[in-house]
C-alpha cells in the first residue's frame, strides 16, 4: 500500500509540473513579461525537479527547507484562491 501511495504522489506531482511549464512556456509566448510568468514557469521546473528527484530530496534536504517550501506553495495556493473568489464576486456595474 505505501510503494502505490509514493508512485502516485511522484506521478501527480510529475504532471502538476509538466502541466505549470507548458503554460508558463505559453504565457511566455502570448503575452507580456511579467513576475507571475517567470513565477509560473519556475514553479513548473521546480515540480518537475522535485518529482523526478524525489528520492534524493526526501533524503538530502533538511526537515526546515521543506517546511519553507511547503509553506511558500500554500500561500501560494492561498493567494490564488483569494483571488479566484473575489473575482467571482466583484461586480463592474
């Protein structure tokens, strides 16, 4: 049960960042350049790293580095989901 769990976990993270460089790659390609582009496509290689180097991270990285980056994605995600809320809401009449 745990060897599935892993293989899913790298798999999706795989994905997730596969999927984040595609769009920062065609942010780059549609529009300005800004810090959320050059933020999307560092976040896609860093996931992308981070999947297929899960072995050497899980051992190599201190426990604090992890908490770091953990907490910066939340915030993240926190941001993000803000905003996609409050654009839901905000009405322009």
């Amino acid at each position: 049960m745990v060897k599935y769990n892993y293989i899913f976990w790298r798999i999706l993270i795989i994905v997730f960042g596969t999927a984040l460089t595609i769009n920062g790659l065609l942010l780059f390609l549609n529009t300005n350049f800004n810090l959320g582009n050059f933020l999307t496509l560092g976040l896609g290689v860093f996931l992308l790293f981070y999947g297929i180097r899960f072995d050497w991270i899980k051992e190599k990285f201190p426990k604090w580095l992890k908490v770091i980056i953990a907490i910066g994605l939340s915030i993240v995600v926190f941001f993000a989901s803000f905003l996609f809320i409050y654009g839901l809401n905000d009405n322009a009449n």
